[in-house]
C-alpha cells in the first residue's frame, strides 16, 4: 500500500510520544497532580480559578518534554515528505526534523492570549515563564493548548480534514480514537477512499476502520514500515 501511495498522511497521538517519556494527559496525574481534576487544570474555569495552579502544572509537564527526545518512530516518520496530523502538543515531530505538521491540539511550546486577541509567543520549556500578560490587551498569557470545551484551531482542522479527504493511505499511530473531532478523521479518509492502516500496543475503537493493524510500538513497527515506501 505504502510503495504504491501517491498521497499518504500519518495521524499520531500520545502513544508516538510515549516511548520518549513523555506522559499522556492522564498518565501524567501521578505524583503531587494526582489530587486534581483533569479538568480543573485544562480548562478555561479551571484557569479562572486558580491560574498559579494549572500555570504550575503546565510548568511541569513543559520541563518534561524539554527532557525528552524524539524516538525512532518520530525519526521514521519526519523522514516521509508527508503531511503529519497530531493530536500531541509537544514539539518531538518538529525536532525530528517533520516539516508539515498540523497539531489538532495546539503546541506546549506557545504561550498565547487568552481573550484570543490573537497574541503568542514561543516559549522555552526548559524555563517555563512565570504568569504573564497579554501585551496587546493585557489579558492573561497561558499555554496554547487545547483544553476542554474549547474548539480545535479552525485553520488546523480545514487543513487536516482537506488532507484526510484527499489522502490514498493514512498512517494512524498510537492514539485510542476516543477523542473527537480528532478520531473523526479517520473515519473521514476511509470514507473518502483510503486505505487505513494502524499503529497500536493494543485493539482501539479504531480497529474496525483498519484495512492493516499491527501491533507493536512505533518506534518498533514505523521504522519497518516506512521503509517500504522509502525504497519506491
């Protein structure tokens, strides 16, 4: 399928990351965060309540990508001329050296302002910056990420489901399908005509759309995989 792909495009999620230490949103509720609400630290009420905290975890989460680096199956993938659709925030695609990819859940690696008048800076997350202001309008800066009952960025999503419709085999990798709109897509490309294949440690609900599944990590199964397609 792959020797054969005029348009492929990989959709990834938090299991492509995984085996580069960086935890999933829930796994990460360990330790000292375990006592929080998920929401409570990754949504606009939970930032009107109490900003130092969610600002702190965030802090935290950033020193721990910071640390990590981009694994085989980020390497395997950023080496494909492709277009990548991730619902990661974290910046290992980039620093693997992919150059067209679309984060469905906005970057980690952003602060951005939170009335949207349309401010953001890129940040360093080794050093997370302490609370700010917009210096536009003077609204709080916070991370520019997703979070709960906020809709995906409208220009990401155009661009990722106009590649999905257009796409002749999609790569999902390491995501549950569980969230949407983002596991929509997958429906989308097959529904458009391409071939699925996937990724995974284990069954998911995007099992029943797989033309392919294989089982295994990414950074075991991509490097193989991608391989097919780079001595076409």
């Amino acid at each position: 399928m792959l020797a054969r792909a005029q348009r492929p495009v990989s959709f990834s999620g938090a299991g492509l990351s995984a085996e580069s230490g960086v935890s999933t949103f829930r796994d990460a509720q360990t330790g000292m965060w375990a006592k929080y609400d998920p929401v409570a630290l990754a949504s606009p009420q939970g930032f009107a309540a109490d900003p130092a905290m969610v600002l702190e975890w965030y802090a935290h989460r950033r020193r721990g990508i910071a640390q990590a680096e981009p694994n085989a199956g980020h390497n395997a993938l950023a080496g494909m001329d492709w277009t990548h659709i991730t619902q990661n925030v974290d910046d290992l695609l980039h620093r693997a050296g992919a150059k067209r990819v679309l984060q469905l859940h906005g970057s980690i690696k952003i602060d951005r302002c939170h009335h949207e008048c349309g401010f953001e800076q890129d940040v360093e997350l080794a050093n997370p910056p302490p609370m700010g202001s917009c210096p536009a309008c003077s609204a709080p800066l916070r991370p520019g990420v997703v979070w709960f009952g906020e809709q995906l960025p409208i220009d990401i999503w155009s661009e990722a489901e106009a590649a999905c419709r257009e796409c002749d085999v999609l790569v999902v990798v390491g995501t549950s399908a569980v969230v949407y709109p983002a596991a929509g897509l997958i429906t989308i490309a097959r529904e458009s005509g391409a071939k699925v294949i996937i990724i995974n440690t284990q069954p998911s609900d995007a099992s029943a759309l797989a033309d392919i599944e294989l089982f295994g990590t990414s950074g075991t199964v991509l490097p193989k995989l991608l391989a097919a397609k780079r001595s076409d």
